[in-house]
C-alpha cells in the first residue's frame, strides 16, 4: 500500500478551507467525553501496522470496513450505528474502524477519497457498499438488510467463524459520552507493552508483558495480553488458506496443527483451537504432547478463567498427559 495521500477533515479535494468541515471539529478522542464512541465488543479500530492482520482474519469471518474521521462529529451517529447493529449479532461479523487522516495509505489501496466509507471483506476481498453519509432510510437498510446479507455471503464462501468479543461482556455495551478510554485504563506497568502492541510490534509487546509478569506472575492481565501477543507475532500475517491446506495435508505434523490451532484462536474460534491439538494429542500422537501442552498454555491464558470451555479443556489435556 504505497502512498502518503493526506485526509484533512478541514480541507476539501481542491484544496479549499472547508469551513463546515472545521465548525464539525472535536478534539476529544473516541470514548471521551464529547467524542465518537469508543471501540468495544464486536468493534475494533485498526491501523496500518494492524491492517494486514486484520484482512487474514475475513477469511474466518465477515468484516464491515468502516473509514471515518473520528474527530469529525458528522460521524458519530452512523459510527454508533453500525457499532450497535454489529455488536447485536453477536459476533456474526466485526466492525473495523479506520481513520483515514491518521491512515491514509488505506484509503489510497481502496481508492477512497474522504469520509465516510463502508466496505464489506470476505476472504481478504473488499466490496464498496457506500461512499458519503447516508440517510436515514439508507442507514436503516444497511443495518437490517445489508448487514445480514454479507453474514450470508460470507457463509456461502465458507467463511462462516465467530469474531472475538473485546470488553465486558457483562455490560450492557452502552457507550455514552462518558466511556472510558480504553487506553486510559492500561496499568502503567502494562503501557510500554501495550504501545508495541498497539504499533504492530507483538514480539516487543510478548517481551515487555514477560518483564511485567516476572515483577508479579499473578498479573492475570499480563499473561493474557503476553498470549495475545505471541500468538500475533507467530500468526498475524499467515496465509490462513495456505496453513488450513498445510494443516490438512499434513494431518500428523505437529507444527502444522499447532500452526492452524493459531489461526482458531486469532479467528475467535476458541472451541476448535481447543478441540484440534486436544484430538491430535489423543489420535496417537502423545510423542508431540510437550509442544501441544505449551501452546495450550498460552491458549488458556486468553479466556476468563470461568470459560467453560477452558474448564473442559484443561481437565482433557491433564487426562491426556497422564
């Protein structure tokens, strides 16, 4: 994606001060008072460090491509819109937000020329579905018609996985002008990692994570962001269509199995992570335990402990071991 094309909220394709632009103009960022809504449950917000990643993980499930400018007011109510749609099919299809003043190179690949956009990804393939701010009619079909047809093309296409949910799940995913920032509530022993992580850097992000669970390996938190971290490091830019291929040809090879078991997990797709290197330990493989063990343990770092299918997991792998 080359390119250094520059959005300017202020500026219009010509080159004019477009004042209306300016007067729409806030200074607060997402999640704080006064500002757009805050990314959470089934919506991320990704940049051109994670942009990669993120097109490899359409190839498990569907994507609605939302480019914005998050300091432009204008969009808020659609960005609200399209997060409150998304997060009430539970997890069906994620919402990715991009801001094209901070990330032009992405506009430029998809030929966007301002804000607002909205693309649908299947399989690493975008589809434009609108350019410029809808009406209200238009924006009430997206959300009850468009929506549940790309969950429909995408399960035709074989793309049919979980997205992960980010958040509280025990909330009641209301975001007022009041949420907080997500990066706000990092501990400020976690902020060195959760920079590298947030700059694409998942291999820094695992190792300064470590640094911070040997100052206290209770630190729950750590650990799960760690795990994270080293699973986008290993995985984030694999060729998930190459590694399922590699993965089912080669059905006794440890490392491919663990390498697919990494694409699960990045795809949300806990259960059969769990299930395929637990079946492959259990088909007669009990030679390649150590390594499946390993990954398992950092696998089961990620879910909240209560998860029950952590629970089932971990009792079936100590059954296997012994």
């Amino acid at each position: 994606m080359a390119g250094q094309q520059q959005f300017n909220p202020g500026v219009s394709l010509a080159g004019a001060v477009d004042l209306e632009a300016l007067k729409h103009q806030v200074k607060a960022e997402p999640g704080q008072a006064g500002g757009a809504p805050a990314a959470d449950g089934y919506v991320i917000d990704t940049t051109e460090n994670t942009f990669q990643a993120m097109v490899q993980t359409s190839t498990t499930f569907p994507i609605l491509l939302f480019l914005w400018i998050p300091t432009d007011d204008r969009l808020f109510p659609m960005a609200r819109a399209l997060a409150n749609a998304v997060n009430a099919m539970n997890g069906q299809i994620q919402l990715s937000r991009i801001d094209i003043a901070s990330n032009p190179s992405i506009a430029q690949a998809l030929q966007v020329q301002g804000a607002p956009a909205l693309f649908a990804l299947i399989g690493g393939r975008p589809m434009p579905l609108l350019q410029g701010l809808p009406s209200d009619e238009e924006m009430q079909q997206i959300t009850e018609q468009v929506l549940p047809k790309i969950v429909a093309m995408a399960q035709q296409a074989g793309v049919n996985g979980t997205a992960p949910y980010s958040g509280d799940p025990d909330a009641d995913g209301a975001q007022g002008e009041g949420a907080a920032n997500p990066a706000s509530v990092v501990p400020p022993e976690h902020q060195e990692a959760y920079q590298l992580a947030q700059a694409g850097d998942y291999a820094g992000a695992a190792a300064a994570y470590a640094q911070v669970l040997e100052a206290d390996p209770n630190d729950a938190l750590a650990a799960r962001e760690r795990a994270k971290a080293l699973l986008l490091a290993r995985s984030a830019t694999a060729d998930v269509r190459d590694v399922r291929t590699a993965a089912a040809d080669r059905p006794d090879d440890v490392e491919a199995q663990l390498a697919v078991a990494d694409i699960d997990m990045i795809g949300g797709q806990i259960q059969d992570a769990f299930d395929r290197l637990l079946d492959f330990v259990a088909a007669g493989h009990k030679a390649d335990i150590e390594p499946v063990r390993q990954r398992l343990l950092e696998y089961f770092a990620i879910p909240e402990a209560g998860d029950p299918r952590l629970v089932a997991a971990r009792r079936r792998l100590a059954t296997l071991m012994y």
